[in-house]
C-alpha cells in the first residue's frame, strides 16, 4: 500500500517544518477503553457475542467469561462451571450461550453449564438447528439432544484446524489452515468437496456476489463466488485474525497492525485503528456491532474498546495538551486559547495544538478566565498572581541610508507578555472572570468586588479606573461569573445567589432575586431573556424588564443534574448546559418549557466528563468547545443517525414466596398457576443498554391499575395479592424517552377452599338442606304438637261437650221442675186452664228434649223454644205479662247457631224473680244484635231488680243452681267476665228492673 507510506512521509516532514505543532485532527470517531480498572477479569478478549437480552459476552484467556450491561462485568469462571476460563469463540441463540474453550463446548442454559468434551474449539456457528463446532481438529456437530458427531469432510482436513466456514451461494465454505475449502448439500453429507485455493486462511465473509478470503500472511483474496479466477488480492494488511462486515464496509482485525478499514468498492482502507490513534496493543482477535451500532474491539492485551462515531471531538494529554483539566476556553482570532491543568496557555487552530510561551511569574498557576480585546489582544487571569496580558503593537522603526543620505521609517510589530499583579500596582491578584467592554477591561474577583482597568503596553502603562464594590452597592463580593448584555450593561452574579449590573460606573444591586440562598454559578443572555446556572438547583430564566421574577426552566424532560457550570446558547438556539455529569442540550419553545433534553456523557463522546466553571465558549463556525476535567470536547453541529433498535424489556426473575421460578421463558406465554398459600411474588426486569445503562427507567402496574411512576428501580414486590387472575406489566425507556414493548406476566392464585364458588355453592346447599331439614323437624314437631293439641283440645272439647250435656241435663230436671209446680198449684185454682197449659208444656218439653241432644241449634229454633216457654209461664202467671223479642242481627236468625237452653234460665229468672214479683205491669224485652264475630244477647224486665230479688229469696241450693249451671254454660263458651248483670233505676231511686247481657262466640251454619 504505496500511498500510505508517502502520506506518512509527508507528516514527518511537516512536523519536522512546523516545529512545535500537533495534529488537530481529533478523532470524533472515538474509542472507548474497557480495562481491569472497570472490572474485565482479563486483558486478553478473544470471543465477543451478544444475546437476544441485549448483554455483551466476553470470552477471555484465563479470565473465563464476562457478561457486561454497559457499567458492570459479570464474570462467569470453572468455580462457576465453565469448562475453562481460555474461551476462544462464543455463539448465543435465544436463552442459549455456547461457549468455545480450549477443552471443548460449554453450553450456558440460564446459570448452569452443560460441558461437552471436544478438541479445543475455533468457532462455533449453528446452520439448520445444528450446533456447528470447528476446532483444532476438524469439525464437530451437535444436534439438539446433545450427542456429538464427528464431520468427515476430507481427509486432508478432518484432523486440521478450521478456523471459519459460511454457507453462501448454495455452498460451504471454510476456512482451513490447510486452505480455503468449498462444497455442496449438508455438513453431515458433503458433496463435491474441493480445495479452492492454499494458504492458512483465518476468516471467510460474504458480501454481494463476492466471497472475502483472508489469510494469516498472504493477505485477503476478494473473488466472484462463481468463479474463483475474477479475483483481487489485497496485499496489505497481514497476519489477519479476523473480518466482518460493517455498514457496508470491510473490517480487518490484525495481529500487529491493529483494525484496518476497507471500501468495499476500491477495496482500499479507509480508515485504521491502531497504537498511534487510540489502541493500546495492536493485536486484534474479533470485531463485532452490536444492535445499537456501536462497534467493540477485542484485543489481547489491551481489553476491550467500543467505537462509535459522534459529533464530539476529544482533546487530551494524547492530542497535545500539557495536561487534561481545562479551566478557562475562549475563542479569538479563529483559534481556541484554553488553560491547561497548571501548565500555562495552549492555542489550538487549523495548524495544530500550540504550546503559548508565557512568563515565568505566570507558570504553575491555575488561569481561571481568557478574554480578547478587539486588538485581538489576550488576556487571562489567575488564581494569585494576577492577570496576564499576551498582544502586541506597532513600532515604527527608523532606518538610515547612507547613500541618499535619508531615514526611512518601517512599521514594527513588538509581541508583549506582561503580568499585571499587586507587585506592580494592580489591586487584586485573585481573578475568577475577565471582561472586555469599550476600551476598558473589568476583572471580576474571588472576594473584592470588580475592577475596571486598562494597560497600554506601548507605554507599558496601567490604568486603574475603578474597583467596584460594598460602598458601590454590591453586596456579595464573590464574583462567580459576569457577562456584557446587548445594551452594554456588564451583569454579574455571586455565591450567594446575588444579581446586579455595572452600567456607566454605577452599580444596581437587584440581590437574591431566585428567593433563596443558592450559589448562581453562570449567566447568559439569548435575545432578551436572562438565564441562570446555580448550584443544585438547576437553571432559571426571566425576561422581565427589571428581571426582578424568575422561574425555574422545567419541562416534560429535564437535565441529568442541577449542578449547572456551564450555559451557552448554539446557532441552532439550542441551551447547552455543563454539569458534573456531562452536558445537556435542551431544546426550548417560545414560553420556556423544555421540549426535549439531549444527555451526553462518556459513552456518547463526551470524554470529558465533568465540565469546569463557566469553561466554555464558542467559535466562527458555530462549533462548542467545552473544557472539563478530563479534557477540551469540541461539539460539531451535524447529524450522524444510528441504527439502534427500541428498549427491548424481559424478566431476569420472578420469585414466589422468595423462592425463583424455573422456565421463565415458558410463562412468557402461559399462565402461572399457584396455590393459596402463594401470595407473596417478585419481579425483577432488566433493559439493557450498553450506551446509557443508567438512563433506564421503569413503570409498571398490576391488572387495570393506574401505571406507577417512571423510576430507575427494575425489581418490584408484591405482597398479600388476592386471590385469582392477575396480570403484571411492566415498560421500560431509555435516556431519550424511547419507551419498550409492554411486557406482560401472567398468573394465577388459586383460591382456597373455602374461597373456591363450587365449595361455596356446596355449603350454601348444605346450609339449605339443614336449614330445610331443622325447619322439617320444626314443622314435624309442631304438626305433632298440634296433633297432640288438637287430640287435647278435642278431649277437653269433648269433655266440655259432656259438661255442657251434662250442666243442660241438669238444667232440663229443674226446668221441668218447675214447670210441674206451677201446673200443680193451678189446678185447685184454674182448672180451666191446666189443659192447654198442659199441652203447651207438652209442646215445650218435645223440642226442649230435641235440641238438648245438640251441641247448637239456630237462633231461630232457640228464639222459638223461648216463646213457646213464655207463653207457659203467661198461662201459668196469676198477673199477666208483655213480651217482646227483637232480632236486630245482619244475618238471619236461621244462619246463627247457639248453645241449646243458653238464654231460656235468664228469661226464667227474668219472669219468676222478676216480673211476677214486681209492684208493676210486666214487661220483658229480649234483643239480638251482633258484630263480625259475637252474638249479643240483652234481657231487660221491669221487675223487683236482681239484687232485691235474691234478698228476698229463701236462701236455698234450689233456687240458684239454674242460674249458677247457666253461668258455668256462659263461661265454657265465651270465657270469663261474659256476662253482665245490672239493674235500672229509675229517676226516683227506686229500682225499675234489671238489664242481663251476655255475648257468645258468633257461629253460622255455613
């Protein structure tokens, strides 16, 4: 390759021209190192894999295996199962990692190893749901069941070392150390076997309709798959271990030379990686590009490097600065003039890096701040020795010529580096900013306030205008930063929190205008609204017109920290801001509200890392320079798209009851099933990613529940859950909001027994059967109670039946009694009479015999026996007597049914002790009335009265036991206090006669 040693010639010579100068051609195609320090377990990387999950696998020697999330190394070795810790090659496939060792196969299925012994493996591929092992010593296939077969190819190369093989166009090809190698149909069947081409070939690639050949020390051959005589041979580079395509290009892993690019069209390099530009050890065993286009370099000896193109380009210690801390950056005159650690000034243009003399007071000091006046002169200050003016001026010099006799003047550039300190009249020698404003500089202090000065080093003269400070106005001297505005006021901010203005030398102090005690670090304008950086509590604007009001800028995203040293405004208006961290670009709508935040950090090109104070600037072609800790980072604004694939989500474990499950893989699509007691579950997810491994975050809810807040949290516990259906869901996102697939896992709690709707319905059946069967044995026992109690109650029915019977057979004696009587005493008297009072009591005596043999009778009936009886007594009386009988009934005297011989006693008692007693004409009045259930029955003569009566009655069992054998009848039926006795008095006092009322149960023959 002719043309790169005559361009390696020409940078030689220029730098033996130029002198001093460094290359200022910083790679913003950057390499990243992974060392011992980050946790590799071993320099020398020979494998590198990466799983459906997203993790990068490492293969070293000696170190065994390495798993890396983009921030930890997990490592897995022979304690752990591994068959060795020498791995030379390594293949994942889905849950699934084989692992290629110098004593055979590993095979990773979650954390348990399966070793298979084999000769020491090569590579290993799978082609048609076999395992493909090449090793020193041949090749090796094992199918599914993990039985392994010997490969008969050739005899020439079964015992040989394979080190690579394809499957294009129809065929195989391998890479052997006895050559390049093709044939036809299967692996395990072989046709058409042929040696292509000798030489100890170490890779095969196919690109397009071409087969890319690379050997160990003859180069790379380049050929039609079809026809292996339209070949190219690219000589250079040698000693090869390893080549794939990337992005359409050629990438070539070398022994000594490091990573050599190639274009796939001039087949010439484009680009190399090696000790000159960024590897530590030339020798290369694989490279490989992982699914978010970052390229990973393995080497032996010098670990691992990711390699990534950005819009950042890195300065350093490598790159020709005296040292990595940048205090203080400013552009001036198309150059970039930093402060480099304590080793003075550097100045960094289109020629290179440049080491600026400065003198001798001004060494080994920290430079705080540069700034230029519109001479194009510099100008820095220090941390305790003052400021540094570096310019130049003009100087006419004379010069004689002795054959004319005459002077001629020649204008005379004089550079000049002068230190302005307390030594020589200058007032302060700690300077933390430098500003330029008309014709006068303003130097702002640690702790004195500000000074306005100037220097003219053609008179090499000092000016001391004015220093600003407690008696001016300003009340916190601890400048941190100060800034000019478009109508040349010079603002400042303090340590305190404290924001003023210097405006034709007067000082407006506007003092803690954010309303708290926080240190404003920096300050910017952008048209007419002001910006502040503060320290912890993230930036602040306001475009009031006295900016006595601001508000916090907040969005929907916000910046990795409130820890603010730098702002400053792009050509694109985008805010960039400095933290700790790295630095943020934030996009801003018209009211101020963040749209969207751009982190960048180490892993995206900002090797910087964490920005120093207010360093940072901007120059003619609208490019940022920002000096950090650990270097310059120049930001070119142009777009350079990556092909990365979305957050991809999975469950690393889920535990129940504390306990991990098995086959997670499986309940990705089925629903986990456990008992009662399994309450208690646990998630752990995981995204990976190897750029941002910090910015994920996670949410998550459980069935319908609203989602959790986004957090960097990727394990969840979910005690005391319900019994039943649940679905867990989980998403994550990365550093720019890209969110992942939701991921859901499914389970189910089985509900106990008592809490299952068939055992549930089971006793709710049982509970009716026994509530039916306590109710039957209710119901029975009341039947049989009720049965017993009918049985009783018809016996005392009965017995009071007979009592009835028997009180009215009582009654019939002495009705008849008395009937006799009364006949007897008529006939020495009224013979005439006797007859028909004999008939009629022959009458009477007939259906009283008839109705006493019945338990009732209609009223009808009974109102007819009681007239047939009066009419006796009428006949048998000395003094006759009225009567009358009023039925004042709703029903008909037919329908009532009453006890026989119940009413004829009273009317009996009514006549006898009553009527036929009394000083008067007689009159009896019977009367029927009735209510739904109760017939009444009144008796009212006009007799002696009841009471007079029974006075005057011989005192006798035979004269009261009608009446006494009625009341007995009354109570049996209708209970007690039924019957009423009372006399009428009359008006006089004397007694008209006496009222009987009684009532009796109401009975219809229907």
């Amino acid at each position: 390759m002719k043309f790169k040693i005559t361009y390696n010639l020409l940078l030689f010579f220029f730098g033996i021209f130029f002198g001093n100068i460094h290359s200022s051609n910083a790679q913003n195609k950057q390499l990243q190192s992974l060392t011992l320090e980050d946790g590799l377990p071993q320099s020398q990387v020979y494998a590198i894999a990466q799983d459906h999950k997203g993790y990068l696998w490492l293969g070293t020697q000696g170190g065994g295996l390495a798993r890396f999330d983009g921030e930890i190394f997990t490592v897995y070795n022979e304690s752990k199962g591994l068959a060795s810790n020498y791995i030379n090659a390594i293949h994942s496939q889905n849950d699934t990692l084989y692992i290629g060792t110098k004593r055979g196969l590993s095979i990773k299925i979650k954390q348990k190893f399966i070793n298979i012994e084999i000769p020491e493996i090569v590579k290993i591929n799978i082609f048609d749901h076999q395992v493909i092992v090449l090793t020193t010593k041949g090749v090796y296939a094992i199918d599914k069941n993990l039985s392994v077969k010997k490969v008969n190819l050739n005899p020439q190369i079964d015992n040989t070392q394979i080190n690579d093989y394809i499957y294009f166009d129809k065929r195989f090809w391998l890479a052997t150390q006895n050559g390049l190698w093709k044939f036809e149909g299967q692996i395990a069947s072989p046709k058409h076997v042929e040696k292509v081409e000798n030489g100890d070939f170490k890779t095969t690639v196919g690109f397009v309709n071409k087969i890319i050949a690379s050997t160990f020390n003859d180069g790379t051959f380049v050929f039609d798959s079809r026809d292996f005589d339209d070949q190219i041979l690219i000589k250079e580079p040698l000693r090869i271990n390893s080549a794939t395509i990337i992005n359409n290009q050629l990438w070539l892993g070398t022994q000594h030379d490091g990573v050599s690019v190639m274009d796939t069209n001039s087949w010439s390099e484009i680009l190399s990686l090696n000790t000159s530009n960024g590897l530590l050890v030339p020798d290369v065993k694989q490279i490989f590009k992982d699914k978010q286009s970052n390229i990973w370099i393995a080497t032996s000896g010098g670990g691992l490097y990711k390699y990534f193109q950005n819009n950042f380009k890195h300065f350093n210690t490598e790159t020709g600065l005296n040292g990595n801390r940048v205090y203080a950056v400013h552009h001036s005159n198309k150059a970039i003039w930093i402060s480099n650690s304590e080793a003075g000034l550097i100045k960094i243009d289109k020629f290179g890096v440049h080491d600026i003399d400065i003198p001798q007071a001004f060494s080994q000091v920290k430079i705080k701040t540069i700034a230029s006046d519109k001479s194009g002169n510099i100008w820095a200050g220090s941390e305790g020795r003052g400021v540094l003016f570096k310019g130049e001026f003009t100087k006419d010099s004379i010069v004689i010529d002795t054959l004319k006799k005459s002077k001629l003047k020649f204008p005379k550039t004089i550079e000049i580096s002068k230190v302005l300190s307390t030594d020589n009249g200058f007032p302060f020698d700690w300077i933390r900013k430098l500003q330029v404003s008309n014709d006068a500089m303003y130097a702002a202090t640690y702790s004195s306030g500000i000074v306005k000065f100037n220097y003219n080093p053609k008179s090499d003269s000092l000016q001391v205008y004015k220093t600003f400070g407690t008696l001016d106005g300003i009340d916190d001297l601890y400048i941190m930063d100060m800034i000019k505005d478009s109508k040349n006021r010079l603002w400042y901010v303090t340590k305190k929190g404290h924001l003023g203005y210097v405006f034709k030398d007067k000082v407006t102090h506007l003092g803690q205008v954010l309303k708290q005690h926080v240190q404003i670090n920096s300050i910017v304008f952008k048209n007419e609204t002001l910006y502040l950086g503060t320290a912890g509590k993230g930036v602040w604007w306001s475009n009031d017109d006295n900016f006595e009001s601001f508000k916090k800028l907040e969005g929907a995203k916000k910046g990795a920290s409130d820890n603010i040293y730098q702002l400053i405004f792009d050509d694109q208006g985008y805010l960039w801001v400095g933290t700790e961290r790295g630095v943020d670009k934030l996009e801003l709508d018209k009211d101020n509200i963040i749209k969207d935040a751009f982190f960048f950090g180490r892993n995206d090109g900002f090797l910087g890392v964490e920005t120093c104070l207010n360093a940072v600037d901007k120059d003619d072609n609208g490019h940022l320079w920002f000096g950090a800790l650990y270097g310059l980072t120049e930001y070119q604004p142009t777009e350079i798209t990556r092909d990365t694939e979305k957050p991809k989500l999975f469950l690393e474990d889920v535990k129940v009851e504390f306990e991990s499950i098995d086959s997670l893989q499986y309940y990705s699509t089925n629903v986990l099933k456990l008992n009662p007691e399994q309450q208690q579950m646990s998630f752990t997810f995981k995204t990976v990613d190897l750029d941002h491994p910090n910015g994920i975050e996670y949410r998550y809810k459980l069935n319908t529940n609203e989602w959790s807040p986004w957090s960097k949290n990727n394990t969840q516990d979910l005690p005391e859950l319900n019994y039943g259906a649940h679905d867990f869901v989980v998403q994550s996102r990365n550093h720019r909001w890209v969110t992942s697939e939701p991921l859901k896992f499914s389970f189910f709690i089985e509900s106990p027994l008592f809490k299952k709707p068939w055992f549930q319905w089971l006793l709710i059946a049982a509970a009716i059967l026994l509530l039916t069967f306590i109710v039957y044995q209710y119901i029975k026992r009341l039947k049989r109670k009720n049965s017993e109690d009918k049985k009783r109650l018809e016996l005392e029915n009965h017995l009071l039946t007979l009592e009835q019977k028997a009180l009215r057979l009582q009654m019939n004696p002495h009705f008849i009694f008395n009937v006799l009587n009364g006949i007897k005493a008529m006939a020495p008297t009224k013979p005439e009479k006797m007859n028909e009072t004999v008939n009629s009591f022959a009458t009477l005596l007939r259906e009283t015999l008839v109705n006493s043999r019945k338990d009732s009778i209609s009223l009808d009936q009974e109102i007819k026996t009681i007239r047939h009886y009066i009419e006796v007594e009428r006949l048998m009386a000395e003094q006759p007597f009225e009567y009358k009988i009023n039925v004042n009934t709703n029903l008909d005297a037919e329908e009532i049914l009453i006890p026989p011989m119940l009413i004829q006693p009273f009317v009996e008692n009514a006549i006898r002790h009553g009527i036929l007693k009394g000083p008067r004409a007689g009159k009896l009045i019977l009367e029927f009335t009735n209510t739904d259930d109760i017939l009444k029955v009144t008796i009212i003569d006009n007799g002696v009265g009841i009471f007079s009566s029974q006075q005057q009655k011989p005192k006798t069992d035979h004269q009261s036991m009608a009446l006494t054998v009625t009341k007995e009848r009354l109570e049996s039926i209708s209970g007690a206090n039924a019957l009423e006795i009372s006399e009428i008095q009359l008006e006089d006092g004397s007694i008209g006669g006496t009222t009987i009322v009684f009532n009796i149960p109401l009975e219809t023959d229907y």
